[in-house]
C-alpha cells in the first residue's frame, strides 16, 4: 500500500508554536531522528527544532532495542530541547510528551490511550507509542536533550509481530489517519506542556494519576535483575516505587514492567 508522505510545509502550516517547530527538517530516510537530532544540537541547533522522518534504518528504543516501522505508515520524529533542568529530573520531559501525547491523540481521535510506565502509551492494552529521550548534561544540568517519539498511525492488522503487542491508530479505528494535522496537534500539546514545566509546574502528580501501572503486581526488570512486587508511586524524579514482596521498598529509575494476574 502506497502512503501520502509528509513534508515540512505541511507541519508548518498554521502550526502557531512559538518554540517547538521553529524549523522543521524532514527526511525520507534517516538512520535514527534521535542520532541526527543529537548531532544537531552537539552542533549548536537550537531548541525546537523537529527532525521527522518517513524511515529509519536503525531507529532506536530503549534499553538498546530497536523501533521498527515501515515507510510512512508511522509519526517519527525527535525535538531538540534545550531546558532550564536538573539531570536528575530528565525524565520530566518524557512524562510531559506521554501526557502530550496522551492529550493529541484523545482531541485528534478521541481514543483514550493509557500510559504505561515509564514510557509506553497503549491502546486496549497494546503499545501505540514509545518515547525515547537521550540527553547531554553539564554538571548537574541537562545541556540539551533530544525528545524522540514513534507513534503507529496507519499500520494494518498483521503488521506486527504477535510478541510486539504493538496496535496502530488505523487498527484501533478501522480507518487511516491523516499523519500532518495529528502531528501539529502532538507538538501544540507539547508546547503547551513544555511551557508549564518550564514555569515550575511539575507534571508528576497528573501523570502519576494516568498510570495504568500504580497499583498493579508486576515483575520489574531493573538493570540485571528481575523482582516481583506490587508498584506503589512514583517519585519526583519519574522513578517507580515497588514493594517487593519481602517488604522492601525498590526505587525503580528505569526498567520493565511486566504485570502479573493477581
Ligand atoms: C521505546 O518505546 O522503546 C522508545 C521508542 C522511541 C522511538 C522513536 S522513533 C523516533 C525517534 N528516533 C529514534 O531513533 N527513536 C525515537
């Protein structure tokens, strides 16, 4: 199946942001937005700046995993940051963009999508949406991050691996999505959420609120080691809170959370 492909004039077109979007760059294939929007900013780019791309050749999830999409059918794309943050609240910009996303993808399409710790966003329990931010910090300063999101819009059913438990926009509406105007829509809303953290508002409390995770028995790959426990909160920092099963409080700042029937 063929795919409308974006373009930059389209992004810009009555976008209305002041910061995100300011330039817009547009690939038809790159190795990885997050690798060139890096680059970039090692470079002295700006923040705000949006690298989007139909294909990438080595796209990157977390935990060293690659993200995989065909030609098209996806939004991905990196924006360069450039905030006023500690380093140890840098999860804060990958909280804003679940929420962000969380808040396009509800006014866009009216599907209401959960956010699964610490970066996923699914629909009827399948991932739609990663978000992967890489950073460089300075002393105990974030010095730029990059923000990269992949969003499956218009993949057909059988698209992915069964052991993805992946779903797209389409397969979720039964019909294709126009990807230009959703993605205005996901960089109004980061905008918005930028600003807010950028004034001192933190995003915790609400993003915490959203988490499917809280509350549910999970098993927690955290570095080399597996536990088990019931997942309590979540920090200031993003980290999650799981009481192990032997009474023991773990701070999880990352990792993989896999839940378990109760
Ligand atoms: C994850 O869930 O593991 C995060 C996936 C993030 C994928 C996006 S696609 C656009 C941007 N460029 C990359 O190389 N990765 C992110």
């Amino acid at each position: 199946m063929d795919h409308d492909l974006l373009s930059v004039e389209q992004i810009l077109d009555g976008l209305g942001n002041e910061c995100l979007g300011r330039r817009v760059l547009w690939y038809r294939r790159v190795d990885s937005t997050n690798a060139l929007a890096r680059a970039l900013a090692v470079a002295g780019e700006p923040e705000g700046t949006v690298i989007s791309a139909e294909e990438q050749t080595a796209g990157r999830g977390r935990s060293g995993r690659t993200w995989l999409a065909s030609v098209g059918t996806s939004l991905l794309f990196s924006v360069i940051l450039r905030p006023s943050l500690e380093a140890k609240r840098v999860q804060n910009l990958t909280v804003i963009a679940a929420l962000a996303l969380r808040d396009a993808l509800f006014s866009s399409t009216a599907l209401r999508a959960e956010i699964k710790w610490p970066n996923d966003l699914l629909l009827s329990g399948r991932k739609v949406a990663g978000i992967l931010t890489e950073m460089r910090s300075v002393g105990d300063r974030v010095d730029f991050a990059i923000l990269g999101i992949g969003l499956n819009v218009n993949q057909q059913v059988g698209a992915f691996a069964p052991a993805l438990n992946a779903t797209s926009l389409a397969i979720e509406l039964g019909y294709p999505v126009d990807r230009a105007p959703l993605l205005q829509t996901i960089l109004r809303c980061l905008e918005l959420r930028y600003r807010l953290l950028g004034s001192g508002q933190s995003p915790i409390t609400e993003w915490a609120e959203a988490l499917v995770t809280l509350g549910q028995r999970m098993q927690i790959e955290c570095g080399d080691r597996t536990y088990e426990g019931c997942a309590e909160a979540v920090d200031e920092t993003g980290a999650l809170l799981v009481r192990l099963d032997d009474g023991q409080l773990l701070r999880a700042p990352a990792g993989d959370v896999h839940t378990l029937v109760p």
